[in-house]
C-alpha cells in the first residue's frame, strides 16, 4: 500500500492507545479512590458549611472537575509530545495552553448544567429521576448537536463557508453542489444541506479530515483545508459523497438514538447503583451530592463494556456512506485514493489486527475500506461484462 512506512504509524498508535488506556484508568482510579475513601462526602460535608445550599452542586462539580483537570495535565502534556514526535503538531505552546483552558472552561459550563438538572431531577423525585434525567439528556444532546457546528466547534476551530462565486473554492464548491443537486433531483426527499465549509485544521495539525454536523439548519459537511490542499478534485469529492452518505441515511439521528439508549441504561443502573452503595459509602441519600463520582463510574463503566458494540454501529454506518459514494460515482476508485492520502496524513494503521479494529476502531480500517472499494469494483466489472 504505496510502500510506506508501516512501523511509524504502528508505533503511534501503540502511543494513542496507552494514552487513551492511561487516561481512562487514572479517571476511573480517581473517581473510586474519591468516592471509596470518603474524601468526596468530606468535600460536600465541607461545601455546605462554606458555600450557600442553592450553589452546592456547582461548587462541588467546579472543585471536581478543576482536580481532575489538574490531575490529567500530564497525560494531555504527553499527548502534546506524541503529536510533536510524530511531525503532526502544528500548534505552539501558547495556543495549546488557550485550547486546554477553552476546554476545561466549556467542561465546567456542561458538567455544572449537568449535575444542577440531575440533582434537581434527584431530589424532586427520587423513585423516577433516571427517566426524566433520561428525556432531559436527550433534549439537551440534540440541542449540542444543532449548536456543535455553530457554538462549539467554533470555540476552536476557524470555519468558513466555501464561496461558490470565489476562487479558490468556487471550482470545487460547484462540482459538490452539483452532485448534491443532481442526488436531490434523483430523490426530492433528501433533506436539506446548509452549506460545506473548509475548517481550518491546518494551523493546529498536519492531519487531515471531513465531516457531516449539525442538525436541521446547521446541518454542513466541513472538510478540512490539509485535505483541500493536497488531494485531487474527484477524490474531495467522493469523501464529499461519503459523507452525504451519512446526510441521507440519517446517521446523525442514529448516533443520537444509539447514544439516548445508552443514557436511559446508564441511568437505570446509576440509580440501582445508587440505591444499593449508598448506605456503605456514607452517603446522604441517593441525592447527596457526593456520590456524584458513583454516576460518572457507572457511565465509564458502561462505556468501556459497549465500546466494540458502538464500535461495530459506527463502523456499520461507514461501510453504508462509502457504498453510497461508489454507487453515486459509479466507481470506488476516487475514494480508495483519497482514504490513502488520508491514512498517509494522518499516520493511520492502514491494516490493523483484527481484534484492534473489531474493539477499538469507530471506522474500519483503512486497508478494509480499500478492500471493499476493490470488491465493489470487481463486482460492478463482472456485471458489466456480462451485461
Ligand atoms: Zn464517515
């Protein structure tokens, strides 16, 4: 596969994936140690003698999640110097630094309004909460999704939408528009697409990427400028097709309803977890604040067993978009050649062990993708043949 060095991007992701393992174990490892050692119900017991009742769980969820932060630091500053040593970082130290506060800034806003609407929902009604707490996350999920691309994925990168009167975009944008025109004459239900913008990725890395956000009016694709730059027109357009793929069959939706399943599930079992540890961890009640870090334990928990399972979903809907884009180009080719620029990019481990890309990848691997271009193309020779 255009002769590159395999022993690279095995060596990076051996690196991803201690640090992914690393930083799930030391989340999980703090979250036991705080609850199991009672220094989580010191912090509420000393919260409410110090802050007034109505700001408890915001103060308890800011000390948190500021430990947290402070405790993951390292383990951000190694993945900063994986970046480095493998020539994707294009992002200096101050920026990152920006970046790290943005986020942590964001986290805290989310994980406030999270708990604040959890443990109003606790103590209004106990026997019930996990389903209300359950439609409550959803609404507050599809909201993300609507305002990710307009509010969210601003707050770091630059977006801006291709120009169909302008060059340099006004080439590229007429031939996506054009395929997107002719797919909705074709099919006069496909929903609306409000736009494609490029998203600049390239002053913070050398890597490289496409994706289909938002919901209703904010609904895009971006495509990011390290791929504008390099690749040749058919093949942005058939990552463009690829991810109109995922437009059509409604993938976004599907995410949100796998996701909303998941939520009901985890608090269901938050709440039986709840309800039988309690007592032993010398909380309050189900709604003592304190065993806030038993509700992230469970949906940890929950995540890390239903991984291959949501895995397997995400890789399922790939597979679709990149049938959609060989079908509506009539050939697999542009994609196959614009995935190898991709994995070339992006230090990709184009033809991972199976058990790694069965429990660990959300897309299959690249040489798998590759394989079923190659099939498609075989098979769509074969019929011609004959016809
Ligand atoms: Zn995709």
């Amino acid at each position: 596969m255009m002769g590159q060095n395999i022993e690279k991007p095995r060596a990076y992701a051996r690196a991803k994936l201690w640090l992914a393992l690393l930083s799930g174990a030391i989340e999980l490892a703090a979250a036991v140690g705080f609850l199991v050692s009672r220094a989580s119900e010191a912090l509420a017991g000393w919260l409410a003698g110090h802050v007034p009742h109505a700001a408890i769980v915001a103060a308890y969820v800011v000390v948190t999640v500021v430990g947290l932060q402070i405790l993951s630091l390292p383990l951000g500053w190694w993945g900063r110097r994986v970046e480095i040593r493998f020539g994707l970082n294009r992002q200096s130290l101050a920026g990152w630094l920006f970046d790290e506060c943005k986020s942590l800034a964001l986290g805290l806003g989310l994980g406030v309004l999270g708990a604040e609407v959890l443990y109003a929902l606790l103590r209004a009604t106990p026997a019930h909460w996990w389903w209300w707490a359950w439609g409550v996350f959803t609404a507050i999920t599809v909201v993300l999704a609507q305002l990710g691309p307009v509010l969210l994925l601003p707050l770091f990168f630059k977006l801006r939408q291709m120009s169909e009167t302008e060059e340099p975009d006004a080439t590229m944008v007429r031939r996506l528009q054009a395929t997107y025109a002719r797919l909705r004459a074709e099919d006069p239900k496909l929903p609306r697409l409000h736009g494609i913008f490029e998203w600049k990725l390239g002053e913070k890395s050398a890597k490289a990427n496409a994706a289909l956000t938002g919901l209703g009016p904010t609904r895009r694709v971006i495509i990011s400028d390290t791929l504008l730059e390099g690749a040749a027109p058919e093949e942005i357009e058939a990552v463009f097709v690829h991810e109109l793929g995922h437009h059509v069959h409604g993938d976004i939706w599907r995410g949100i309803a796998f996701q909303s399943a998941l939520t009901l599930l985890g608090f269901w079992l938050a709440d039986v977890a709840l309800r039988a540890f309690s007592p032993a961890l010398g909380l309050r009640g189900i709604a003592d604040i304190a065993g806030l870090p038993l509700v992230v334990i469970v949906f940890g928990v929950l995540g890390l067993l239903l991984m291959p399972a949501s895995n397997a979903f995400v890789r399922r809907m790939e597979r679709r978009a990149d049938d959609y884009s060989f079908t509506v180009l009539g050939t697999a080719q542009p994609l196959i050649a614009g995935l190898r620029r991709l994995a070339d990019k992006n230090l990709a481990e184009v033809d991972p062990p199976r058990w790694k890309e069965w429990l660990l990848y959300s897309h299959p691997s690249i040489a798998t993708r590759i394989r079923r271009g190659e099939r498609w193309e075989q098979a769509q020779n074969a019929a011609l043949g004959r016809g």
